[in-house]
C-alpha cells in the first residue's frame, strides 16, 4: 500500500469522528467500507466485507452511553485493505477487525481528553461575548486536534497493515482458515444478542423468533421479512395503542405563536438549526460534552437578542455553556425552548437565568433516552437490515441508500422538533413527553425491530457442526440433520442468544465480543462447528 493510499483512507476519520452531520451515518461499516472501495477501487469486495463486519458492530451504534469502546469505521478502514491486499477471506477481515476497534477506540478516548483545550477557549470567549471565538473553537480548532488525533494514526494503522497483509498473503496454514471460518459464522451474533439487550423488551422475543423462522422456512428476503414485522407492528398498534382512544398518544397542539412577541425570524432559527445538526458534536469531551456545540448553535440568535447588550450577551453565552449531552434529533426540541426562553428573557419577561439552565438540563435525559431508542435502537436497524443483503452483495447503491434515507429522516424529525421547541415553549414540550406519545410508540417499532433482527439472524449467522457420531447399523449419526430435522437453524438460534446471555451478564460490548469470538475459535480449531 502507498503512503498517499493510507493518507486517503485516514483522511475520513477526519469527519466521521466528529459525526459531522450528525444525523448522518459517516461512521458506520457501510459508509466506511464505500470509502475503502472508492480508495482501493474495488467498491464490491471493500463493501461486502463492510457490510459483514457491519452486523457485528450493530448493537453497539448508539448503545454505549457515550463511551466508545470499539471505533468501527477504524476497523474498517485498517482490516478491510489488509484482508484485500492479502488475498484472506471474510472470516480473516473479523479477526483483524475486533482488536483494531478496540485499539482505535483508545483515539477516541484521547480526542474527548483533548477536545478539553478548545472547551476552554470557547468558555473564555463566551465570557467575554466574543461569537467569533467561539466559532473558532467549535468549528476550526477541533479539526487541527484530528489530524494528530485521528488522520495520522488511522493512516499509519492503515499502511502498516497493507505492508504486513501483502507479506502473509498464502501462508496462513489450513485447520487456521477453517477456524477463522467458524469465526465467521459466529461473530455476526454478537451484534444481534447486544441489540436483544439494549431493547430491554423481553416479551418481545417471540418476534425474533418468528422472523428468524420466517426466514428459515421461506428463505423471504429482508424486504419481505419487513413487510410481514410491519404488518405485525400494525396488529399491535390496532389492539393495544389505538384501542385507547387516541387522546394519551396525541400530541399536544402548540401554542397559538401570535400570543407571543418574536424577535427572532427565520433567518436566524435556521442558522441556529444548521449549526446544531453540523457542529453539536464537533467538539464534544469528557468535561462539557455537547456544551461548545450547543452554544455555538444558539450564537447567531443570541447576537441578535442581545445585539446592543454585551453584558447580556456574554451572560447567555456563558449559562449555556454548562455541561450539556442529549441524542441530537429528538433532543433538537431542546435548543429550540431555550431560543424561545432567552428571547422572552431579553424582551424584560420574568424568566430567569437559572430558570433557562434548570428546563436544559431537565429535558437532555428524557429527549436522550427516546432518541437513542427510537432512532439507533430501531430506525437504525430497520434500515441496515433492509439494505444489508445488497451490499453483501457488494452493491455501492446499496451501501449508500441507509446514509441517505437515514439522514433525510433524522434531518425532517430535527426539523420539526425544532420548531416545536421554539413555537410551543416549555410547557408543550413537558406535555408531549407526558402525553404517552412515545410510550406507545416504541413497543411498536420495537416489533418491527425485533422481527429484522430474527430475520438478520437467520440470514448471516450461520453455525453449523460436522460432527456424525459412527453406529454400527446405520454408519453415522449426523448431529447436524436431526437437529434440521427438528427445526432448521437451531445452533444459529442459540448462537444469538448466547450473545444475548453474555451481555445480559457483563453488560459490556467488547466481553461480548471477546468472549463470542474465543469460543468460536476454540470450536473452530476443534472442529465441532463450522
């Protein structure tokens, strides 16, 4: 691999580290694997690699509370050249993979450490109302910190890697491959036991199950196998949620927006938007998390607010810097009622600031616990598993189509979210999480979710045994076809559960995989699965 190769490869973990939009999927293994391909120009054999490291990391997207523990598109970047270069199968892209993302998970660590030094720059020119300052603390200086942080070591990972893959290429010996095989088989499960986990609907197991049986009697594609969860997912929302009545689950109607005087207008609310879906995670660490993007998102709209007020605007600045982390779609909500405040604030209505900062910090945890549930939990993998078989495949298209269809609707609920924050006020936004809305409305995604998983399942996770116990009237006895005999797919099933079991028990993705991943190479080297 040339240096100008590895440099292009390391180049995207310029932007997908920063999850820049942040409704976008930069940073998944089919995105990351359509980047290898461009790069290498091989675009099938780079994605259909991706795509199967892909179901390995799924149930990690979105589930980890913040604390990366494996860096995907890291894994992805390093394994997939080198499983290319080197001429290795799938099974070999997986062996490499799990212990990269893990080690790349350790720069994203350091990022959050480091991202402290333009926090701090952002706190002092808030302080003193500098706008521009901040701008350049959320926007520029987190991109020079990248380049030591993320270019370079990915793409040193990267060439390294090139260089070693092309030196071993043919000499990795037989009883090694067969068990990476194994390897292969095995690992897609860790994705889907960890997803079984963060739903944390246990009664909805049957769903699984009968998605994955689905798929096992039928062979119905992911498509088909949608169809029939959403179907299912209509049943239950006929019988258990609008069988109620409808009133709980409705949204409250927002406030009547000529009882309010405005200042702002929609010049400034959508500066506001844009800066908060491109940059809120730009500079996120350990100290303030999302606070330098939050406030940078607020600033054109508080420039204006407090335009011949520097004292108030370095005051606003300033309490909106305070610790600050919410999922960033449905927690758009946020930034929109505290426009709504501090323009009510700066027109001489009796709200104070402490006021502003308590409704925040107050809403950030529920907005974050429904956004990651409904948008990475389910939209997420809904989208992933309809579009996976393609890119096994090795179709670009369909690498491309989750990132696109993902965005535009993460960008149009930002949106309306938004704006509903900022027409409705506070007290519309308590109502709407008091209403039962979203109560109803994840058990019913989750159907939809839990039968794509069972579908996935049948489909990528495929565990077998060649053991044939010798008899002396019927030759041998295959383990293997009484068990088909019984139901087809059942050491696949057990597989995923076995994930599911390991997280339920150590509640942590790499044990998970760590764990899946021995025992599926001490199997494999023994030859009791395959």
């Amino acid at each position: 691999m040339s240096i100008g190769t590895a440099l292009l490869l390391g180049f995207y973990m310029m932007f997908v580290s920063a999850m820049v939009p942040s409704p976008c999927l930069l940073f998944n293994g089919l995105t990351t694997s359509l980047w290898v391909g461009l790069v290498m120009g091989d675009i099938p054999t780079a994605v259909a690699l991706g795509a199967s490291l892909e179901l390995i990391y799924l149930g990690a997207v979105g589930a980890s509370g913040g604390v990366q523990i494996q860096d995907e598109p890291s894994a992805v970047l390093v394994s997939v050249p080198l499983v290319m270069l080197s001429g290795l199968d799938l099974p070999a892209a997986i062996a490499v993979a799990l212990p990269i993302g893990l080690l790349c998970a350790q720069l994203n660590n350091l990022q959050q450490l480091a991202m402290s030094i333009p926090t701090h720059m952002a706190e002092r020119a808030a302080q003193k109302g500098d706008i521009r300052g901040i701008y350049i603390a959320n926007c520029v200086t987190p991109y020079i910190l990248r380049i030591f942080i993320r270019w370079l070591p990915v793409s040193i990972l990267a060439y390294l890697g090139g260089t070693v893959a092309q030196s071993v290429a043919g000499n990795i010996p037989a009883f090694l491959t067969n068990a990476l095989s194994a390897v292969g088989g095995v690992m897609p499960a860790v994705g889907f036991g960890i997803i079984i986990y963060t739903m944390g609907h246990r009664y909805l197991v049957p769903c699984l199950l009968a998605g994955f049986f689905l798929v096992q009697f039928t062979g119905v594609s992911a498509i088909g196998a949608a169809m029939a969860g959403g179907f299912l997912a209509f049943v239950y929302w006929l019988v258990a949620v609008r069988k109620k009545g409808g009133e709980k689950a409705a949204a409250p109607a927002a406030e009547k927006a000529d009882t309010v005087k405005r200042v702002l207008t929609k010049k400034e609310l959508l500066k506001t938007f844009w800066m908060w879906i491109i940059f809120v995670i730009n500079c996120e660490s350990w100290e303030r998390k999302e606070a330098v993007g939050y406030v940078a998102a607020l600033a054109p709209s508080l420039k204006k607010l407090y335009k011949d007020d520097k004292e108030g605007l370095a005051e606003a600045l300033s309490r909106n810097m305070e610790f600050f982390n919410t999922e960033t779609t449905f927690g758009a909500v946020i930034p929109g009622i505290t426009l709504a405040m501090e323009e009510q604030k700066a027109l001489g209505e009796p709200i104070t600031g402490d006021a502003i900062t308590a409704v925040k910090t107050g809403l950030m945890g529920p907005f974050a616990g429904i956004g990651d549930s409904i948008k990475w939990g389910l939209l997420y993998i809904v989208l992933v598993g309809l579009f996976i078989p393609g890119c096994v495949a090795g179709s670009g298209l369909a690498a491309l189509m989750p990132p696109v269809l993902f965005a535009a609707i993460a960008f149009a609920i930002a949106w309306f979210m938004f704006n509903f924050g900022y027409k409705s006020g506070t007290n519309s936004a308590v109502r709407l999480l008091q209403s039962g809305l979203f109560a109803d409305l994840i058990p019913v995604l989750t159907i939809l979710g839990m039968f794509m998983i069972g579908a996935l399942g049948a489909t990528y996770v495929k565990v077998t045994t060649p053991i044939a116990i010798p008899t002396s009237n019927l030759g041998s006895f295959s383990i293997q076809n009484t068990l088909d005999s019984i139901a087809p797919g059942l050491l696949s099933l057990g597989t995923i559960f076995l994930s599911f079991w390991i997280t339920k028990k150590f509640k942590n993705f790499l044990w998970t995989a760590l764990i899946m991943f021995g025992i599926a190479l001490v199997l494999g080297l023994l030859g009791i699965i395959a």
